[in-house]
C-alpha cells in the first residue's frame, strides 16, 4: 500500500480558494486511482472526486465546477484546486487511493486536513 500525506487546509472566506496536497511514498500515484473524500462534523464521509490512472477525473455533483484535482507525476502527488469555496465545503478532507481496476477498495488513506470556510 502506498502512504499519503495530506496539506494545505486551513481557513478560507466564501468565494477563495485553496489548494489541498496528498504526497504519495512507497508507490507510484499516476498509477493507481486517486480519490478525495471529505467529513464534516456529525455527517458520514462523502467522496469529492477522484481521478483515474488514465487521466479521467469525476466529480461530486456539490463540487463539480468548482474543484479539480491536478495530477503531477514527477512529484508523486496529487491537489485538490478548491475554488469558490462555500460555508458547506467545511469539513475534513482525505486523499486515498487504489487499484485502478473495478472494484477495487480504497485502501490507502492519508490523516486528513482540515478546511474551514467562513462565510
């Protein structure tokens, strides 16, 4: 299993941006799926989007033209670009990732990172 390392939360007023980062060790990134997840307090974690080896990505309905994850090979690691941020983007956010083959489990997972919107 590969080991991700999550960063770049923090706290943002509505409508900024901000730029989430998962470095990957022990693997090769552009290999496998890469998704994100996020938690806010007191509701179940939802996926985010994700982003396949191939280089397709889809989105959350609540994200899509807003978010897009950004893959850079040579680095090892993936973004989550957060624009026009929303109160209810509020939550922790995890990268994971797997296997890119059908139904694979997301089977390695970061610590997560904390974003906070204000309205």
């Amino acid at each position: 299993q590969v080991q991700l390392e999550e960063s770049g939360g923090g706290l943002a007023q509505a409508g900024e941006s901000l730029r989430l980062s998962c470095q990957a060790s022990g693997g090769t990134l552009s290999k496998l799926r890469v998704g994100w997840f996020r938690q806010a307090p007191g509701k179940e974690r939802e996926f985010v989007g994700a982003k396949y080896s191939q280089g397709y990505a889809e989105y959350a309905d609540s994200v899509q033209g807003r978010f897009t994850i950004l893959r850079d090979a040579a680095r090892n690691a993936h973004y989550l670009q957060m624009n026009n941020l929303v109160p209810e983007d509020t939550a922790v956010y995890y990268c994971a990732a797997r296997p890119d083959v059908f139904a694979a489990p997301w089977d390695s997972w970061g610590q997560g990172t904390q974003v906070t919107v204000s309205s």
